[in-house]
C-alpha cells in the first residue's frame, strides 16, 4: 500500500521550550518524528512536511504570538526530521519537484495546509493509498490536515504518539471528530512495523 507520510509544523519554534509557540511536551515527540520521516525514505514513500512559514507582520499574529517567520531559526525544523533529497514548495501557485525528491517542504501563512494552492495538484500527482499523519499542533493544523485528507476519501492513520497538543479537551474532542469520519488511530511502533 503506497503511503504518503505527513508532517505538520514540526518546527523549532513550536517544539522546543525556547520557541516562540512552544508546545507543552513537543520537545518529546521529536525522535519519533525522525524515526517516521526516515522509515518512510526507508521504504521508498514521500513525506510531505508542511511547515509555518509567515511574515513579520502576520494577521495570525493579532491572534497567536509571532512565530515562525521566514528566515528565522524557530521557523527551521529539527535537523533530525529533515531528509537528504528535499524541496521547499513556497506558497504560490507553482511547479514542483517529485521525482528526485523525498521530503516536499510546503510553506504556507496559514492554519490549514489546505489553503496552499498547489495542494490539489500536488495530492493528484502523488496518488497514495493512504496518508499517515502527526506533528503539531493536534487539535489545531493537525486536526486540518487531518480533516481536509480524508475529504480526499483516502485512508488517514493519525500516529497518536508523534503528536502533541495544547489543550487535551479539544484534543479528544478531535480524536472522535477524525474516528467518526473513518480517520484511524495508530502508533510509530505500529506504523513502523507493519509494512
Ligand atoms: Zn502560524
């Protein structure tokens, strides 16, 4: 079964204690994000991993505190989670490398990777049986993520030990969310092994 492995905003400003957003925890999650991002290489499968990417004066900012912005180190990701081959796909209606690549690096400005108008495209020149999802932040740009692929009517598994929230509440009100629409919970172990 061909899988796309997704990887949503695993970013030093949102995973480690000195980020500009950091997540509770996140810090945790990293070597398991690593460990899926290189088993999916491993395996021949593409990650895709989509990544803040905003500027300085950001109207997300009027909400959330200023992160991620372009050309900063917080908005970097761990070079742990970072592929060899790899292309930064900017957030303008482009091309983009598939072939020769195996980690596509989407910036976009906003919650949902949704809004990045290559996505259609770039969903249909992939072509997987199935997505396999984690990163941050669960009940927020994971939980779009999530909700938009399965829109696609394609098999998500959500690796519910490669992720991390900021409010569990809403966290496991998305958990029943993303179950009652057919979207699967899984493990890295599980993930790791079964293919
Ligand atoms: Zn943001």
């Amino acid at each position: 079964m061909k899988a796309i492995f997704w990887d949503v905003d695993t970013q030093l400003d949102f995973l480690y204690p000195a980020g500009a957003l950091y997540v509770p925890g996140a810090e945790r999650i990293v070597s398991s994000i690593a460990r899926l991002n290189h088993y999916a290489a491993a395996n021949g499968m593409h990650v895709v991993s989509d990544v803040d990417a905003h500027a300085e004066d950001d109207p997300e900012f009027l909400h959330w505190p200023p992160h991620c912005v372009a050309g900063t180190a917080g908005q970097q990701k761990p070079q742990s989670t970072l592929l060899d081959h790899r292309a930064v796909v900017p957030f303008r209606l482009g091309e983009f490398p598939i072939d020769k690549v195996q980690q596509l690096i989407l910036e976009k400005p906003t919650l949902s990777c949704f809004a990045d108008p290559n996505l259609p495209s770039l969903l249909q020149a992939l072509n997987p049986d199935k997505y396999v999802l984690y990163g941050v932040v669960t009940e927020i740009c994971v939980r779009h993520a999530a909700l938009g692929l399965l829109e696609t009517g394609k098999r998500v598994e959500l690796v519910t030990d490669a992720v991390r929230h900021l409010n569990e509440q809403d966290r496991d009100r998305f958990y029943n969310e993303f179950t009652a629409r057919g979207g699967k919970l899984t493990t890295a172990d599980e993930v790791c092994s079964t293919r």
